[in-house]
C-alpha cells in the first residue's frame, strides 16, 4: 500500500464506531433505517494511510 490508501470499516455499532475513531479513522457516512431515519444502523468509516 503506497500514500494515499484508504482502509474502509462499516460497523453496526456505535461503541465499535467509538474504538475505531480513537485508532484514527473517521466517520464518512450513516446507514439509517425507520420511516424517518431515526436509528442509525451503519457506521461508515475511513482511514488515510
């Protein structure tokens, strides 16, 4: 892996979200589910090597 790779990580639970964010990745997007999106079910992440 050269500059400029990105590792992706999709989780279903906010406290892994939470352990994966102190390691240096961001979140970039939310999966919702429910009629209005009121319960987040994915959390997209990333990270830049």
């Amino acid at each position: 892996m050269g500059g400029g790779d990105i590792i992706k990580r999709m989780l279903h639970s906010k406290a892994l979200a939470d352990k994966w964010i102190k390691l240096g990745y961001k979140i970039v997007a939310l999966s919702y589910t429910g009629c209005f999106g009121e319960t987040p079910l994915t959390f997209h992440l990333e990270k830049e090597l």
